[in-house]
C-alpha cells in the first residue's frame, strides 16, 4: 500500500510519498480544514513526492478551485516532473500555474 504524508509548517503544506489513486481520496477529505486554516496564500510543497498519477493531478486542480472559492492564492511548489509532464499533456500547464 502506497504511503503519503501530509505535513503543515508556517502556512506551507508539505506532500512526501506517492500522490496516486489509493492516497489522494484521504487529502480530498482535508480539504476543507487545510483552506480554513490558512491564510491568504497556501504553497503546497510537492518535493517529496515519488510518484504521481492522474488522481495525483486531479488533486490539485481540486485544490485550486478550492482555493479559489475560499479566495485564497495557491503555489505549488518543486512540482515533479511526472506530474509536470501530465499536467503539459493534459493541457493543464498554465491552469496550475507551472509553465
């Protein structure tokens, strides 16, 4: 079973482990506390990520429009390039703001 751990230090949220289909619906269901507990920007450290998939990148369009309706500005950071690689594929590049 795939592991992923979810750590929030001084209004940054860091991901280590793999961002796939068996660990995102968990960060799904955060999803309300971690944009309530922030303020008005949220990054989302992903260096520690292994490996991502497209769940992995579903989450974090979710994230965004999450972000969005709670007028937040969200920063991924030290995205992988897997996860890059997807998101140029998918047409979602400039949507996250990674190109």
């Amino acid at each position: 079973m795939a592991d992923l751990t979810l750590d929030e230090n001084s209004g940054e949220v860091v991901l280590t482990g793999e961002l796939i289909f068996s660990t995102v619906p968990d960060l799904l269901a955060q999803e309300s506390r971690l944009m309530a507990a922030r303020s008005e920007e949220l990054k989302i450290d992903l260096a520690g990520v292994e490996r991502g998939d497209s769940a992995g990148l579903a989450l974090l369009v979710a994230w965004l429009r999450a972000a969005k309706k709670h007028n937040k500005r969200l920063a991924f950071l030290n995205v992988p390039a897997q996860l890059q690689e997807m998101a140029k594929v998918s047409g979602l590049e400039k949507v996250l703001s990674l190109a």
